[in-house]
C-alpha cells in the first residue's frame, strides 16, 4: 500500500474549493477543543496501526512476488486452438472454458468439419483442459503462499487505519502541533502527486481543518 495507493483512496470525487469553503466556516462557531488526552489517546492508535500497516504491506508484497515467481507457464496451453488470442494470462484466467466446449460441440457441421470428428473434439477439449490445469496450477500456488489470507488481512488493518485517520481529521485539534499534522497529512509531501498537486479532498475533511485554523488563530489573537 503505497502513498499513491493512500492518496487515491482517501481522496474524494471533485474539487474542494478552499474559498468558498473557508468563508462558509468563517461564518459559523468554531468547533470545540478536542482534550489533549483524548487526542493523544487517538493519534497513538493511528501510529500503532501505521506500524501494523506497513509490516502487512511487506508482507503482501513478499506474498505476492513469491506466487507470481511460482505461477505456471502460460506456453503450457495449447494456444494453437484460441487463435484470436496467444499468451494472454487474464484470457487465460477468465476464458469461460465451458461455454467455448458447448459451442464447439453444437457447431459440427455447421461451422466446422473435420474427417476424424472425434479426434477434432478431443484435441479441442485437450487445449481446454490445458486452460484448466494452468488455472488449477496457479490456485495451489496462491494456496501455497497464502496470499488470499495476507491481503485479506492486509485490506482489514488498511481500513482500520483509514478510520484512524478520519478520526483524527474530523477531530478538533486541542493545539497548533495537531493542526500542523493534519496539514501535513492532506496538503504535505506524502499526499502530493508527483507533478506537486494535491488531491481534492471533501468538505468534510476540509472544513474541521479551516475550523481548527480559525478558533486557534482567535485563541492565539486573544493571548
């Protein structure tokens, strides 16, 4: 799970424009002060899961490269019988063998013919099978390095974290060094796309940040 991968999960559809957005906070009360206790108690369970996150994506990922490195070779179908098609592993994977056996049979004699019938079904039914087993193969070494199981689990604590993260977002910050997080977190260089552009975010991420920004300024005028 990658930053990418982070940003493109949390970030929402349409553009959240600042302006508007700030001036409609503005004009309504500041949230309340999040206790300071409540906060760290919140943030420790986000970096706890963070912790957890990035070893399971290590996991995933030496999961998945040890299954791909033991998959089988897609040159042990008989392609020769697919001729709109050659080598293709999603083919390979989602062809609907069955349908393509039924059709076959109904069409002796009408759209092909062959002087052996039989042994011109058999040998279309063996590329099938071949289909069959390289599917069959590919499975046990998904069984085998177990990694249904750690992407399950992987997809599991990322969605814990992500409602970690939106906790703390939607959380009035209880001080300036929670507020510079949440900043860093929406509009820092982790969630920055390569060419240096933020994603757009909701409004509902957006407005508790400028809420917060709003009532800490006021604190701070007022001291």
């Amino acid at each position: 799970m990658n930053a990418m991968s982070n940003i493109n999960r949390r970030a929402a559809i349409g553009a959240a424009l600042l302006a508007p957005i700030a001036a409609a906070t503005c004009a309504s009360e500041p949230a309340y002060a999040t206790n300071r206790a409540e906060w760290d108690q919140a943030f420790a369970e986000m970096k706890r899961l963070l912790i957890l996150v990035r070893a399971s994506d290590e996991r995933n990922d030496a999961a998945h490269n040890a299954y791909k490195a033991d998959w089988p070779r897609l040159d042990m179908i008989d392609w020769k019988e697919f001729h709109f098609v050659h080598g293709d592993a999603t083919f390979a994977d989602r062809y609907d063998v069955e349908a393509d056996w039924r059709k076959f049979v109904d069409g002796e004699g009408q759209w092909w013919w062959a002087r052996d019938a039989e042994k011109r079904k058999a040998d279309h039914r063996a590329a099938l099978d071949s289909m069959l087993e390289y599917r069959r193969l590919k499975t046990e070494a998904a069984t085998r390095h177990d990694v249904f199981a750690i992407a399950e689990e992987n997809d599991r604590l990322a969605s814990l974290l992500d409602a970690a993260e939106d906790r703390l977002i939607r959380m009035p910050s209880p001080h300036a060094e929670a507020l510079a997080w949440k900043l860093d977190f929406l509009f820092g260089p982790r969630a920055c796309e390569p060419d240096g552009s933020c994603p757009s975010w909701t409004m509902e991420w957006v407005k508790p940040v400028i809420d917060d920004a709003v009532r800490l300024a006021r604190k701070g005028a007022q001291s």
